[in-house]
C-alpha cells in the first residue's frame, strides 16, 4: 500500500504533484489518440476527452487520484454506436449519458454500483477485451479492420495471409511487436519511472519512420469540435445514453474501488465522483468529443509517480492541451501499427486471463456467469451482453439461496426422522412436499432447527400437511427473542 510523503522543509509541496502529471501525460497522450482511432472517430476527439478528464473533471471532488479520459473499455461500445447512429450522434449521446450520471449521483446511487456481481464486472471486461484486441489485430498487422465482429473473425486467415505475404503487413507487424517488446523490456531496466508505452512508442516509431505503413493525422482541435444535433434524437439514441451512462459509471467506479488501495490518501466519495465524470461527459457532449471515464491505468500511473492531490490530474490535462496546439505535428511520425499494439496490450490486461483461471478454480458457477457475460458481448452487443449476465448473477445468486437438503432416517417401522437444513424457498417446495409426503403413516418428527430461511409458501405447507396427519413433532428454530 502507499503511504503519502510529506515535502521537505522548505520544498513547496506542489513539485511531487508537477512531477506526477508529467508521467500521466506522457501515459495518456498515445492512449487518447489510440482509443480514438479505433473508435472510429478523429484522434482530436480522444485528446479533447482527455484535456475535459484533466481540466473538469480534475478539479471536481469525488476521488483525489483517479485520472479521467477515454477509456480502452468503451471503444467497442463507441465503434457500435457510431456505425449505427453516425459520428453527428455521438455528441448527443455522450451529453445525456453526462446528465444522467449527473442524475444518478445526486440521487446517491453511486455506491450501488459497488453490489453488481464480481463475475458479470470480470466477464463484461473480458468481451471488450477480446472484442478490443480482435480489432486490433488488423492495424496490428497493418490493414484496415472490418466493421462488424463476425468479419473480424472470419477474416483471420486472409489477416494473417496478409500479415506475412505484403510489405505493410510484415512492416505493422514488426513495429507493434517492437512495441510491445520495449514496452515489456523497459519495466525491468533501472529506468522504469519513464512510462514505458512512451518509451516503446518512440522506439518503435523511429524505426518504423521509413516504412509503408498508416499514420496518425492529428489537426486542429477547432476543427472535430460540433455542436449537439437534438434532431438526432430517437429510441436508438436514448438507448444508447442509458447503456453509455451504466457501463462508464461501473468502469469509473469500479476503478475508484482499485485505486483507493493503492494509497492511504482520502477514500472516494462515489456519489460525488459519479456526478463528477457526469460533468465530464455532459461537457464532452457539448464538444462532440469521445466519452469518458477513470482509467486505472493512467490512475495508477498517477499513484505511483508520487501524486498527492488533483493538482497532477488537472495539469496533466493542461499538458495535453499545450502539446496538441504546439506540436500536433508529431503524432504524425506514430504508425497505427505502433497504436494498434498498445491497445492489444490493454485488451489483454482487461480480458485478464489468469484472473478468469483463478475464478473457475474457485467457483465454477461464477465461471459460467462470466464466460456467458464474455460470449454475448462478443457474438452480440456490450448491452445484451451485461444484462443477460446480471439476470444469470440474480438466478444463480436465488439458486444458491434456495439450497435445502432435506434427509430422512427411520427408527424402525413406526418413527421416522426428517431434517430440514438450508434455505427453505417455494423454489424448492415441490420436492419437499413430495418428500413429505411419500413418508409412510407412522410418528414423525420434522427437524426445522437447520433451516437459515423460511418463507410463507414453505411454512404453510408444512403446516398444512402437518394438519392433515397424526403423529407429527415439528421442531422451530429457537427465536432470537
């Protein structure tokens, strides 16, 4: 866990705070153009929700450490939308998204995000994560991604044909291994307070300088910005707000959740945090820009470079400000390639693998909830998907709650015994009625005592076929009282 440091004597306390919003820059800089770009919209967008996640939300109370800005987790959510409602929509959508979170918080609903299953938040990740890096794959590789899911997957093999048969796809094959190597490699040399994404993108960048490959275009940020089309306006867009405004509020929450323990500051304050990135998104909204939400990785980044208040986020947004109006010029050396295997590395981190291994060992029903959650998301939408495995959560969570064992011994012909344990639900009151039943005309005593839960269905009945036979003892609980 983190301790916070205090400043030396003398030292304004301010400097760690500076130091700090460096890194996140230089963390966030190459993840807000490279979620843009595979969100299908301009790259401009992505740095205008990182310079709103920064300069807004940053000075907003909620959470002192949690870095906001578009976020890996929504880029399959986004590329949908805008394929079905079209980039004019995304600005509408993201402002009532804002406004509902606005709602949300105000009406102190943040801290139930907190009681939504473990197994559906693991699974609902793991679909955008493999959605994530199935996309990727193609700029990975050098070519131009397929619109929808089913053709990502059914183009593989042409994919990898490419990959190794053309000069773009073996030269984006080599720059985003490349990338991924340093990035990997940097962690472990003496040097790893640089981020290391920087490090891999320069690296990676420089070599690519001279090859056939796709690169980013980043223009003035004047030019993407539009205003709110309300004309847009259907069932479709609305649908859309309410899905953008639930998955961002999990993902940001989520996320306060984690990084709340990696120091030893002040907690989160849920409700205001959520009306906090409602803010953020409404004035997202009125640009036209990209959603948002915390992001653990640039959140982390933060903690780790010695942050102490929000001073670090907000800079960090003032940053990418100054470097998209002063050098726009030099994204223009970065390959989709080297971006493409960015996101790769973070569709991985979020499909979490080992974490899905050690669930399965654990609980395997849990499992299931999340492979059903994962599965749906990619063979349909992030929505259905998510919804399917809350209703799977809420039915394996009454299954476990209606577990009742009921056991029947015989002390000789005339005197039977029938212990009740678990949780006597109407779930299960069939086949305790038909256990009952079948026992044969002789002195019964009903054994209640291990019964944790017992609801009016199963109570009556029991009474009721207690009332219609002689010789039986039921035993209760001993009241609390």
């Amino acid at each position: 866990m983190k301790t916070e440091r205090s400043a030396p004597p003398g030292r304004p306390s301010f400097w760690p705070d500076v130091g700090a919003s460096l890194v996140v820059f230089l963390v966030a800089l190459p993840l807000c153009v490279g979620i843009a770009v595979a969100s299908g919209v301009p790259a401009e967008l992505g740095i205008i929700t990182g310079v709103v996640g920064g300069l807004v939300v940053g000075l907003l109370p909620g959470s002192t450490m949690q870095v906001s800005g578009p976020a890996a987790g929504l880029t399959v959510l986004v590329a949908d939308t805008v394929a079905a409602h079209g980039l004019g929509a995304l600005g509408l959508i993201v402002l009532g998204a804002g406004l509902l979170q606005v709602s949300m918080g105000l009406l102190r609903l943040g801290r139930w995000f907190r009681a939504i299953s473990p197994a559906v938040v693991q699974g609902m990740l793991a679909g955008i994560g493999l959605v994530l890096v199935l996309g990727q794959l193609y700029p990975f590789a050098g070519q131009d991604q397929p619109a929808t899911t089913g053709d990502k997957i059914s183009g593989l093999l042409d994919l990898a044909r490419a990959a190794v048969t053309t000069s773009v796809g073996l030269s984006g094959l080599a720059v985003g291994v490349l990338t991924l190597v340093v990035a990997w490699l940097w962690k472990r040399t003496p040097w790893r307070a640089v981020p290391g994404m920087l490090v891999a993108v320069v690296v990676a960048s420089a070599v690519g300088v001279l090859l056939p490959l796709p690169r980013i275009s980043v223009g003035p940020l004047t030019e993407v910005v539009s205003l709110v089309d309300f004309s847009l306006l259907d069932a479709g867009v609305l649908g859309a707000m309410l899905t953008f405004a639930l998955v961002a509020s999990a993902e940001s929450l989520f996320s306060a959740a984690a990084v709340d323990r990696m120091h030893s500051g002040p907690r989160t304050r849920y409700d205001k945090e959520l009306v906090a990135q409602g803010v953020g998104n409404t004035v997202c909204g009125v640009l036209g820009a990209l959603p948002m939400t915390a992001v653990i990785v640039r959140s982390a980044s933060n903690v780790d470079a010695g942050a102490r208040t929000r001073l670090s986020r907000v800079l960090h947004g003032a940053w990418l400000l100054v470097f998209v109006v002063l050098l726009p010029d030099v994204l223009s050396y970065v390959p989709l390639a080297v971006l493409a295997a960015l996101l790769v590395q973070a569709g991985w981190k979020l499909l979490a693998p080992r974490q899905v291994l050690d669930l399965a060992r654990a609980d395997r029903a849990e499992a299931a909830v999340l492979v059903l959650t994962a599965g749906l998301i990619v063979l349909t939408d992030l929505l259905t998907g998510t919804l399917v495995g809350l209703l799977a959560a809420v039915v394996k969570t009454a299954w476990d709650m209606s577990r009742l064992t009921v056991t029947v011994t015989a002390h000789g012909e005339d005197h039977h015994h029938v212990a009740v344990r678990g949780n006597a639900t109407f779930l299960k009151l069939p086949g305790l009625l038909e256990t009952l039943e079948a026992l044969p005309d002789s002195r019964v005593r009903v054994d209640l005592t291990g019964v944790h839960h017992l609801d009016q269905a199963c109570g009556q009945a029991i009474d009721h076929w207690a009332a219609r036979r002689a010789g039986v003892e039921l035993i209760h609980p001993v009241s609390a009282d």
